[in-house]
C-alpha cells in the first residue's frame, strides 16, 4: 500500500510534512524559505500519541 505524504502549511509560511516509513513516520520541519529544519522519525505509539497532544492542545 503506497502512503502519501501530508504536508501542513503554517502562518508564517513553513511547512510539517509526515511520511509513513513502513512501521515508523518522518516529521520533516522547513522553514518558509524551504530549508529543512529538522527531521524526527517517530514509531506509530509515539505519532499517536503526538496526534492526542496536539488534539488537546488545539
């Protein structure tokens, strides 16, 4: 099963990207003029539990 990317666009023009890596997920940060910031790979209990934070948070 192919997964696409989903890419999140902020106010201030950078972007959060999310790429499934078989059993793991890429958060890949840039700036607005496209520079990647940083890079975090994270297993699927740490996405899910960053998507409850940020559910909260919001």
């Amino acid at each position: 099963m192919k997964h696409t990317p989903t890419t999140i666009h902020t106010a201030d023009g950078s972007q959060v990207t999310i790429r499934r890596r078989g059993i793991e997920f890429d958060l890949e940060t840039r700036n607005a003029r496209g520079e990647t910031i940083s890079t975090v790979v994270m297993d699927s209990a740490d996405m899910v539990r960053l998507m409850e934070e940020m559910r909260r948070a919001a």
